[in-house]
C-alpha cells in the first residue's frame, strides 16, 4: 500500500493503472497531423511563400517580354546597317530575305528627322499587327501585355516601336511574329512556377523547422503538463519545468508551474480541511454533552453566595453558549460554506470590550488600548463579529508573547468611518509578521508564522468579515509591530 498524507491510500498496481490511463487520455487528446499546429504552419507558411512568388511573377514576365523585344529590334537594326553598306541602298531579295530571317522580323522601318524610311519589308499582311511601344509603356501595359500574347485571342504580329542604338535616328519600328514569343513566355512561366514552388517548399519548411523547435514543441510541452496535471495533480513528474527561455513561451512557463504550485497547495488545503470536517464531525456529538454538562454545573455555581464566582460567572455563561452554538453550527460548516450572517446593530466599543476579556487581554499582561468612537454601530452578527475579534486580538497577542518588548505588550484597537463602512485598525507591537508568511497569510493552514500554529484564526476571520460584505487585510507590516484593516457595514446610531 502507497499512503500520500494530502490523499486518499492506493497500492502501487493502482497507482500504475491510474498514470497509464492519464497518458492514455492525454494521447487520445493530441490532435493528429493534418489538423495540427505544425501541419496548418507548414501549409500557411508554404503558401504565403508562394503568393509571394506569384506577385513576384508578374513583373519578370513583364520584364522578359521587354527583353525579349528589345532583342528582335537590335537584331533588326543591325540587319538594316547592311542595308545601309549596300549600293544605293539596296539589297536582293535574297539577301534581304536572309537578313529578315536572322533578326527574327518580317520588316525594318527607321524615322528620322520626321522622314520614315522602309528597309526591310515583307510581302503586304492582312491584318495590321499590334502595336507595342517600347519608349512610352506604362506599367498597366507592362504587367498586361504578356498575357496578351498568351491569351487565344493573341495577334499573329506585334509591331514594335524602340529608339535606335547603333544608329542615328528617331525610332526603329519592326514587325514580327508573335508565336516564338509566346512559346518563350510558356518556357520561361513554366521554369519560374517550378522554381517558386521549390522555393516556396524549401522557405516553408526551413520557418516550419525554426518556428517548430522555438513555438510549436513548447507549447506542445505546456499542453502536455497541463494535461497530466489535470489527470493526476499529486504526481510530480506532471510539473513543467520552466526551460529559462526569457520570450512569452518562458513567462508562460513560469506562470504555469506557478499555478500548479498554488493549485497543490489548495488540494492540499482543501484535503486537510475535508480530513478536519470528518473528524470534528465525529467528536461533535460528544463535545456538545460535554458543554451541556458544563452548562449545567455553571447553573448550579450561579446559587453560590461566593462574591469572587459570582463576578466571574457571566463570562463563563458567555463563553459556555458560545462554545454550545460554535459545536452546533459545526456540521452544517464541514459540509458547505459558513452560515450566512444574521446581521443586527452592535455597538463597536462594547464588542471589543467582550472579546478582549475571552482573548486573555489584561493589564499584567498584554494590554488593550482602545480609540472606538462610543456611537459607532456596525451591522454584524453578535457571535461572527465576536469570533473575528477574538481571532484578531487573540493572534495579536501571542505574536507580542513571542518577542516581548521593553515597555510591555500593547494591542491598540482604533475605528473610523470610511465610504459608508466602518475601518477598524488592530495594530500590535509585536515583531510584525515574518516576509515569508505574508504572502499566504489568509490561506488556511498555510499562514502562522509560529511554531504550533494552525493556521486557521485569520483565514476564518476574513472568511466571516466577506461573509458580512466587508474584508480582512494586513495593512502594514514592520519590526515595530503590525497593523490589520478590518471593514463592516456600519448602522447609524
């Protein structure tokens, strides 16, 4: 048999049985990898790549067919030199014929100074070529003409207007066909497609690696942690690890393995509190014969003519029907929230007086100072607004007992009106409460800063103030002595 002191007995099969069905659930809860985070960024990433080539396409075939064009009119101004060498200025058919060939036109036209020469020509065209100039393009014609000369409606011939290079004169115009131009754009989009697709797999897959080793694999470790925490909280192979990295994933982390140490510490708390509840839940019975037997002897010390019992039997009568009431209002605590308050005006002054006698408040002792105004009435019920004022004064003393000072133990009790509710400040001047305690000083359990402590007096007193809707706070802590803030609805008197 295995025993955890925050949890129920198992044996060492079903504590194995119990880890092989969490890892079994958090496996069933992974999501496979088409509909993954790494699939959906490999995928998102690849095709942002290549919507980035395709805009990228667009002005490099542009930029090819320019080229391409500009080549067919420097091939044809350089055929129509020879003209120029010839006699008179005149070739045969032949050779014209050659020269036409070569530079991949069918005719070769310079204007100069207004004049338009013909020096190459073909036989007459049925239909008037398309017109592209090649010294005043915009960009509209720029992006769209290559998908002219692909489309089915594409002329048969393009004229093309370009400024000379190797000659003088205003413009060299030629007229050529437009299939080897079409069949080198398909060429030349064919490679450039292929090649974006390549590169677009490659980049994507190089981002998929790097946001893959740095995003996707730790937040998979936090889901993970996350998941066997769920399933088994006690078990501390469940726990992340922060890595150290110092991004958002490394606060994460951190804040992660935070809230899984608060929410051990609050099972644990809360397991103690259930164990507590079984076990006052059990002497209940007993412990209320007890006090009424109790009760019963104090009636018959209350016929006594001893002046000294009489004086002292009111207190005892106060603190027996308390304790009667407290054994009471014991089972219905262990097996839900504290009552609800039955509220009623109490006069604040005479309060503190009653609590500070059951607090052990003395003059030999640890004293009570008290600055309450006499007309100040809080709204509250008479026995919760007495236990937190006995837990208050009673913790406030034991933290004087544990460091006496030079001039004696003072508790000083002072009140005031703030925002329509009623502030009473418990100031001591002990040692103050220890740095480390401060931060779980209202957790049950959790927040006596001396030894033999339970832990529970502050937790229960700011339990039954939010219960009154005010609240419990620690105002001001210093080796000098600390200060509590307590706020209830006041009742004008």
């Amino acid at each position: 048999m295995v025993e955890s002191p925050d949890g129920p007995q198992t044996t060492d099969g079903e504590d194995d049985a119990l880890k092989t069905t969490a890892a079994a659930r958090a496996k069933s809860r992974r999501l496979p990898w088409p509909v993954g985070l790494s699939a959906r960024l490999l995928l998102l990433t690849a095709l942002f790549v290549l919507i980035t080539e395709l805009f990228i396409l667009l002005p490099s075939l542009g930029g090819f067919e320019v080229g391409w064009l500009t080549d067919r009119v420097r091939a044809a101004e350089l055929a129509s030199l020879a003209v120029e060498a010839a006699p008179a200025g005149v070739v045969s058919d032949q050779l014209s014929g050659r020269l036409l060939k070569g530079a991949g036109v069918v005719s070769v036209a310079v204007q100069s100074e207004g004049s338009r020469r013909l020096l190459l020509a073909a036989p007459r065209m049925e239909r008037a070529p398309a017109l592209i100039d090649l010294r005043q393009q915009g960009l509209a014609d720029f992006l769209a003409e290559p998908f002219k000369a692909l489309g089915p409606s594409a002329p048969r011939m393009l004229r093309v207007v370009a400024r000379p290079q190797f000659r003088s004169g205003d413009f060299i115009e030629i007229v050529a066909p437009s299939a080897p131009l079409a069949t080198a754009l398909e060429a030349y989009l064919a490679r450039t497609l292929l090649i974006s697709v390549l590169v677009s797999l490659v980049a994507g897959g190089g981002v998929y690696l790097l946001l893959a080793a740095f995003l996707v694999r730790p937040i998979r470790r936090i889901t993970v942690s996350m998941e066997r925490f769920r399933a088994r909280p006690e078990d501390p192979a469940a726990r992340l690890s922060p890595s150290g990295r110092r991004d958002e994933i490394g606060r994460a982390e951190v804040e992660l393995t935070r809230m899984q140490a608060d929410l051990l510490v609050a099972l644990q708390s809360q397991a103690r509190l259930a164990a507590l509840g079984s076990a006052v839940a059990k002497i209940n019975h007993d412990l209320r014969n007890m006090l009424t037997s109790a009760q019963m002897a104090s009636d018959r010390l209350a016929t006594s003519g001893d002046p000294k019992v009489a004086q002292a039997m009111p207190r005892l009568e106060r603190a027996l029907d308390r304790a009667v009431k407290l054994a009471q209002d014991v089972l219905a605590y262990g097996r839900s929230d504290e009552a609800p308050p039955q509220l009623a005006p109490i006069r604040l002054a005479e309060a503190a007086e009653i609590a500070a006698e059951d607090a052990g408040l003395s003059a030999e002792g640890v004293r009570l100072g008290l600055d309450l105004p006499q007309d100040l009435i809080v709204a509250a019920d008479p026995d919760q607004l007495h236990r937190i004022l006995v837990n208050l004064l009673r913790n406030a003393a034991q933290a004087v007992e544990s460091a006496p000072p030079a001039g004696g133990g003072l508790i000083r009790l002072s009140a005031g009106v703030s925002e329509g509710r009623s502030l009473i400040r418990i100031a001591d001047n002990g040692p103050g409460v220890p740095e480390r305690v401060q931060a779980k000083l209202f957790q049950p359990f959790m927040g006596s800063g001396r030894p033999g402590g339970a832990g529970l007096g502050l937790a229960i007193a700011r339990e039954l103030a939010r219960g009154h809707g005010g609240d419990l706070e620690l105002a001001s802590s210093s080796p000098d002595g600390a200060v509590f803030a307590l706020t209830l609805p006041i009742r004008e008197s």
